[in-house]
C-alpha cells in the first residue's frame, strides 16, 4: 500500500493525510444571522411553527378563556383552587394573547414573509422569460412522439417544416402555453410552456395564510366580547356600565360603543311533557327583543341558538338562560330593604338553580343568603329537595342564611353569583342547626335571630298556575369581530391558491420540425416539473389534433401524401 504522504495521485493537505492543515472559516456573528435567517425563513420550519401553533391553540378548547367564558374560568377556580393558579401562571386561560402563544405567532409570520418575498420576485422574474430552449435530443425525454411526413417532390420541404411549426406556435397558444420559437439551419422548433399558475397558487396560499395572520393579530384590536344578563321586562343598554364582563381589544375605544339598546320582552321555550319520549327536555328557545337606537323607531328582534341578532356591526348570542325569582326582603320594621328578581344559575337539565342574595345594607347585620329554586320540586328521601321538571309546576325556593362580613367594603370586586362565608356565620341550613327557609310563590317567612322577613313574590296572585310567576333571563354575549370578513376573503383566497397548487400541472412542450430531402421530420416531447401522469396523453393529444390540422390543406401547404409513425429512439 503506498504511502499517503509520498502518494503522487493526491495532494499533501488532503483530508486524510496524516497532519492535515484545514482551516475552517469562521462565521462571525453576521454569518451566524444570515444562517439563521436562512433557517427562519425555510419552509420546513414554516410548517414546524404553523404545527406547533395548531398545537399550541389546544389549551384553548380544552379549559375556559377569559375573552370568551369569564364566569367559567372563576367557576374553574372554585372547582379546581388548586390547579387553577398553576394553570394561570402558565397564561392557559388567556392562551391566544399568551407570551408563549404570541411568539409561535409573530415567528410564523415573519418566517411566511421570509419564504414568500424571495419566492414573489423568483417566480415574476420567471414568467418574464422566455420558454427554455428545445434540447438536442427530444428522443431521450420520456413523452415523446415521432412522425415523418413525406411530400411530393415539387413540394418544398422548408416551407412545410416552417407551416408546421406555425401551426404547432397557433396551437400551443391557444392551449395557454407560453411560446418560443428557436430556428436553426436544418430544423425548426417551438418550445412551449405553462402551468406558472400552480407556483402562483402556492404563493397565494401562503401570502393569504400571511393576511390571515395580519387580519387575526390587527383586526383582534378591534374586537371585544362581553356579557351580560337582561331578565324579562327590563332594558340593557350598549355602555360599560351594563356589562357583566367585558374584554376588549387593544384599540377598542371603551367610550365610543355604537349606542343602542335591548330589551327582553319575552323568553319562551316548550319542554317535552312527561310519560313523551325525552320527557323533560327543552324545545326551541327564543329571546323576542326590542331593539332601540337613538332617534329611531323600535323594531323587534329574535335571538335563537346559533342565531345571532345583528345589531349595528354587533353579533348578539344566546349563551344560557334560567329564572329569576323575584325576592322582598323586609326589616324587622317592616320597611323594604331589597327588592329584586334575582337570577339562579341552572345546574342540571331539569333547571335546578343556585343563586345568591346579598343585602349589604338595612339589617342589623350583613346579610348573604345562599338559594336553591326548583321549578318542579320533589323531596329526596334523604330530606332534600330536587327538580324533576324544568318547566314551572310545583317551584319552590330554599334559603341558608349568613349573617357577618360581605367582604365588599375593602373594594375589590365579588361576584353577584358568589358568596364567601369565611367571615360569616351561618344562622340556618347546613350545620347551623337551623332548617333552611322553604318559600312558595306567595309565601313570607322569618329570617333567624329576628333580622326580618323575606318573600317569594307571586306576580300573578290570582293565576290558576305559576307560568308567569316567576320571570325568566338570558344571557346574552356581545361579539364584534372586525377581522371575520378579511379572515373570510383570505380563507378563500387560501383555499383557490391550494387548488391551484395541487392541480394545475407545470409542463413543458417541444415540437420540432427536421427537413430531411422531401421529407419532415417531426417530434413531440414534453416534461413536467415534479409528477404528471397525464404528460404523455398530453403529448399524444397534441400530436394528434397537430398531425390532423397538418392534414387539412386549408391549414398546412401541400397535404402530406404518406403520414408515418416511427418508434421513439433513445
């Protein structure tokens, strides 16, 4: 074996010698950007981060988020007081505006931009040029087809080739090809080309994925969802003050909300009586509203599940509903000291609702009072009272009382559907040793330790039935999405760009017309640029409607007397 060192055939400083010098140049913190711009804006890691941000969107459906559910975040954290908080600190309640969620976000976009600039100014620069020019051999492409046409002798050879060419050109055209023609001494041809449409709908899938990036990041400024709660007979009005919840965009202006006004006239729905099949559960349910602007006349609106009301550039949905018993309660004096129709949030299908009073004021104490309403009540026989119907038949309101600190005059906002009892004392129900209040429509009773009284109004003392004795409620939420219609437009436009990506073929056509003595030689060639399993029926097709234009005289010279195929050679 000879000698690395002393070997003629190969340098001294090759890589396997035994003391190699090889430098390596060193990058630089210029070189190191440039490689990781390159890196950025590779389309491989363009679809990594539009994976990633799909997977990152995940925690949003699976836990409640603040811009769209507050009740049921706070509700989570009452449920779940441990985990909630981890939760929290890890931004998985507000997952879209997340710092984590917002940087797969903005890298995203940067990285489309990156591919798709360089890739616009390649493509223009490619539709500007002109078809390639015909290979040497058309013979070696897989499509191809060849025919000799033999002409009388009188006939010019020349003149054919060239009025075959002509109608190849004419043809080629009109099939959408871009033409070139590229003559030589002895054969004429025209290279043909099209199918720039499918690279063209690659770059508008991935510029309208980057309008859908700027018309959710922009258009979510715009936006604000909030919500609120409007019982039967009264009027919501379209101002902060109304709002239950309210979370707006970074440029929404909080003071200039589009002035109107709602009110809930009347919610109804129809439940399956029972001993029916699906006894108990609730048909249609429709809010009739009135709706109201400034110097305008009323008009009357509906709001159904999955139909929103539009109201000035506002989508109004319904998002629950329940009742709202209406509560007096008195001091020991006689004397009202609050008077409301409270809403009781459902808790199973048959409207068995938790509510809360609180009454801050006019008692000798503060008072909280944790409520249970049954529709259609019927004792457990455990003592305890459920519903069996959603449907007014028999209702019924339950009461544990709390006496104590409301824990609202330190200014920190509480939840009306709330009670914190950790500074109260419990004066009936549970563990106090005291029975909860039990109330009917109509009926007064005793608060404990001689507080006051408390009513479960009737409105309709002289009805045969309770329907209209206790008001309903919806809860309604507000959503203006400004971006929705932009979103919409690229959607589609990313939709048509996909289509055309996927099925438009990119090809390349030759035809090409060799004089040889009084004869022409033609050739039909094409190729595609990735897989076509139709080129070669296209090449065929083409040299078919070709050979049969040739064929009429109106449209070639002198008719070929003796058309012959010859088998392709490689």
């Amino acid at each position: 074996m000879t000698d690395d060192v002393t070997d003629p055939l190969r340098p001294s400083d090759h890589a396997d010698s035994a003391a190699p010098d090889v430098t390596q140049p060193a990058l630089g913190v210029v070189g190191w950007l440039r490689w990781g711009w390159r890196q950025l804006t590779s389309m491989r890691t363009a679809l990594v981060l539009l994976l990633l941000l799909a997977i990152a969107a995940v925690p949003g459906s699976l836990v409640p988020q603040r811009s769209a559910d507050p009740n049921g975040v706070r509700q989570y954290f009452v449920d779940n007081p441990d985990l909630a908080p981890v939760l929290d600190n890890l931004s998985l309640f507000d997952v879209y505006t997340s710092p984590w969620f917002s940087a797969i976000y903005i890298l995203l976009f940067v990285s489309l931009v990156g591919c798709v600039i360089p890739r616009t100014k390649h493509h223009y620069k490619a539709m500007r040029a002109q078809p390639p020019r015909t290979p040497a051999r058309l013979a070696r492409l897989d499509a191809h087809r060849s025919e000799i046409l033999e002409y009388p002798d009188d006939t010019d050879a020349a003149a054919a080739a060239t009025t075959a060419i002509e109608a190849a050109e004419q043809q080629l055209k009109k099939a959408g090809y871009r033409v070139a023609r590229y003559d030589g001494a002895k054969s004429l041809s025209v290279s043909a080309e099209r199918g720039y449409l499918r690279e063209t709908g690659n770059l508008v899938f991935h510029a309208a994925l980057v309008g859908v990036l700027l018309a959710v990041g922009i258009g979510g400024g715009f936006t604000y969802t909030g919500q609120t709660v409007i019982i039967e007979g009264r009027t919501w009005v379209n101002t902060m003050l109304d709002y239950t919840s309210f979370n707006p965009g970074r440029f929404v202006d909080e003071d200039a909300l589009q002035p109107y006004a709602l009110t809930l006239d009347e919610f109804s729905l129809s439940y399956v009586t029972p001993g029916a099949q699906g006894a108990g559960q609730a048909g249609d349910f429709v809010a009739h509203l009135t709706t109201q602007f400034p110097d305008a006349d009323a008009e009357a609106g509906e709001v159904r599940v999955n139909h929103p009301l539009q109201i000035a550039g506002d989508k109004v949905y319904l998002m629950g509903n329940g009742y709202a018993p209406t509560i007096t309660i008195r001091d020991s004096d006689g004397d009202v000291v609050f008077s409301e129709s409270v809403p009781f949030l459902p808790q199973d299908n048959n409207m068995t609702s938790q509510g809360v009073v609180k009454v801050p004021d006019g008692l000798r104490d503060q008072v909280g009072l944790v409520g249970f309403f049954y529709p259609t009540a019927q004792e457990l026989t455990n003592g305890a009272y459920t519903s069996v119907y959603g449907d007014l038949e028999y209702p019924m309101l339950t009461f544990w009382v709390y006496a104590g600190d409301l824990g609202i005059d330190g200014g920190v906002p509480k939840s009306v559907y709330t009670l914190d009892p950790s500074e109260m004392t419990q004066l009936a129900g549970g563990d106090s040793g005291t029975d909860s209040l039990e109330l009917k429509p109509g009926d007064t009773v005793d608060l404990p330790d001689g507080l006051g009284t408390i009513t479960f109004e009737n409105e309709t003392p002289d009805a045969a039935g309770f329907q209209d004795s206790v008001k309903r409620y919806v809860s309604l939420s507000i959503h203006r999405d400004a971006a929705a219609t932009w979103v919409l437009v690229f959607a589609v436009l990313a939709t048509a760009g996909l289509l055309a990506a996927l099925f438009v073929p990119r090809r390349r056509m030759w035809v090409k017309a060799t004089r040889q003595g009084h004869t022409v030689h033609l050739e039909y060639a094409g190729l595609a640029r990735g897989e076509d399993p139709a080129l070669e029926g296209a090449v065929e097709q083409f040299a078919q409607r070709h050979l049969a234009s040739l064929a009429d005289p109106a449209s070639a010279g002198e008719r070929p007397t003796k058309p012959e195929s010859t088998p392709d050679v490689d």
